[in-house]
C-alpha cells in the first residue's frame, strides 16, 4: 500500500518560493527574487499586445 500525503488548508507558494530564495542568495552569496504567476493567467508581454 502506497502511503501518500494529504493537505487541508491552503499553501502559500509565493511566500515558500521566497523563503527558498533568500535561503538559496545567503548560501550562495547572490541576489535571488521570485515572481509567482498562475499558469491560466497571461505574462506582462502578453497583456501589453492585446
């Protein structure tokens, strides 16, 4: 029987992405940022053409 993973509640990802950054440019000694978009939502470049 496989075991698996089940979440209640809602996740963050902007703000686990950015913590992973910051973690990521103190180790590395580099700036790091993070941008989140939704995949269903066009990119910047897109919206300005239409």
């Amino acid at each position: 029987m496989k075991d698996g993973v089940e979440v209640h509640g809602t996740f963050d990802v902007q703000a686990f992405y950015t913590a992973l950054a910051a973690i990521l440019s103190k180790r590395e000694n580099v700036r790091i940022s993070v941008t989140v978009t939704r995949k269903d939502q066009p990119e910047e470049s897109e919206r300005a053409a239409s």
